[in-house]
C-alpha cells in the first residue's frame, strides 16, 4: 500500500516507457553503469530483446572499478553489450576544462557512437537523461539534442527516485547505487583534464572506498584534495586516525594539502564557481550548451 501512495503514477509511467521502447526500432543505450542508464538498457532489453545493444564508452574518464561494474551487471542480466573507445582526451576544447567540458564529452560519445551503430542499423541511440536532470547545469543535454538522441527515461515523466524504485521491484542491485559521474567531473574548472590527474582522482577515491565510504567524491584543486562525504557517513570520518590514513595517502598520490568539505557530498558542487550568467547562457561557442 505505501508504494502505492508513494508513487501513483508509476506503472503508468513504466508502461509509457514500454511503449516508446517498443517504437524506437534498432536501439543502442548510451550506458555507464549508474542507476539511470543500467535500469534503461534492462528496459530496453526487456522491450527490444536482441534489437538492442548497450554501448559503454571507456576512456581515462571512467573509473576501472565502475567499467567492471557496469559489464558485471549486464552479463548478470543478459544485456548485449560492447565497450567502445572515445577520445575526448585529445580534444583542446575538453581539456581546457571549462564549463563546458560536459558538452564536449557528450558530443564525442554520441558521434562515436553514431559511426559505431551505422554499419549495424541501428536507427536511434538513447541515454539515461531523467526529468529531475532538466533541472540541473548538464551542457551534455545540447549535445544530446544536436546529434538528436532519444531520452526514454524524461519523455515517461520518471524521475530519479522513480526510476531507482522500479529498479528496486525488478530486484535490480543498482536501484540504491550512489551517483557515478566521470573522473572529469571531479576536477576544478580552469585546470586541465589529464591523464595523471584522472588517475590520482582514481586511486585517491578507491581509497576512500577501502576507508568504508559509500557517497564521496574527491575534488581535485590543483595541490590540494578537497574530500566530500555524504552527512549520514560524515561522522565516520571524524577521527584523527581517519584523517591521518587519509592524508597520508593522498599526500602519497602528490597532494600536498588535504581538506575535508564540511558540506559533505552534494551533487555539482563545482558549478557553485560558475557566474550564473554562464550557466544560463552555456559556454560553447558552436553549439551553445544551455
């Protein structure tokens, strides 16, 4: 009865997803791993059957931890799945890591995407873009609707907190699994994304992880390490063998300052920086993410 009060709409807004599913023909779903994208690529798996295909898009971006995750999960359900290189790496624009960088990253996997799926017929190519998302700064958004990318999840209405309970009634493990954006996302703008910054990104929250902390993220300000944790985990860290373990190995990875948010985590803390004006207007010259 308290998922009925809870969510009232739901099977409606799950049946609406069927049907847009079903009237997508050949489809590849733009997968990461992450609650929205796994529950997804297992609806149009459940919808489509085999004239669907899961693509994850690896780069020095992506965690190694989540890529195993995420092809864990599909092999577990069956999912077609292939994992495809992108580049972004090699674009000045992204690099630069100014406030559109989100744009710039999209637009590579949609492009590669798109020249992957062609030889295959796949007509249409979709990503896990939910209704809470058009809320927030996602210049990834433009990019989605210049390469004209179908977004299933937004045009059924469900929300995050919907979509994680439709995975938790499949008895899907990812219906709580804490928000996993890129490496890239972790990094303060104006710095340059690279190679050895994603990887000390990397190793400095696997050791978080192997602390016990379940929502974290690791912010990346040049010298200095800047360590959020979600508030019901933040007492955990509140100790000074916690914080001398903590230091130690991120002075290890070449930070020489480490500071603790007393925030604690919250999702785009970074575009707190960025003059209201930039996130209204965007920042990318062709394209105008917005």
């Amino acid at each position: 009865m308290q998922d009925v009060v809870a969510f009232p709409d739901l099977e409606a807004k799950r049946r609406a997803l069927d049907e847009r599913l079903r009237g997508a023909g050949r489809l590849m779903v733009a997968y990461s791993g992450g609650t929205d994208s796994a529950y997804l690529a297992f609806a149009a798996h459940r919808a489509l059957g085999a004239e669907m295909l899961a693509v994850i898009a690896d780069s020095p971006s992506l965690s190694r931890a989540h890529l195993r995750d995420a092809v864990e999960f599909a092999e577990s359900h069956g999912i077609p799945l292939r994992v495809i290189d992108t580049h972004e790496l090699e674009q000045a624009e992204y690099v630069r890591n100014d406030s559109s960088r989100c744009f710039h990253c999209k637009d590579e996997l949609f492009r590669v995407m798109r020249e992957f799926g062609a030889p295959l017929q796949f007509s249409a190519v979709a990503y896990g873009m939910n209704v809470d998302d058009r809320g927030d700064y996602r210049p990834g958004q433009q990019a989605a609707a210049n390469h004209r990318i179908l977004a299933p999840l937004a045009d059924a209405e469900l929300t995050k907190l919907e979509i994680r309970e439709l995975a938790r009634r499949e008895g899907l493990r990812i219906w709580d699994k804490p928000a996993s954006a890129c490496l890239s996302s972790r990094i303060a703008y104006g710095l340059p994304v690279t190679r050895e910054t994603l990887d000390a990104v990397e190793k400095g929250e696997e050791v978080l992880f192997a602390m016990g902390f379940r929502q974290f993220r690791l912010r990346h300000h040049g010298e200095l390490a800047r360590i959020e944790i979600a508030r019901e985990e933040l007492g955990d860290m509140l100790s000074l063998a916690i914080f001398e373990r903590a230091s130690k190995a991120l002075k290890q990875l070449g930070y020489k300052y480490v500071t603790l948010d007393l925030d604690g985590y919250r999702s785009g803390s970074m575009n707190a920086v960025l003059p209201l004006v930039k996130i209204e207007r965007g920042a990318v010259a062709s394209g105008g993410a917005q």
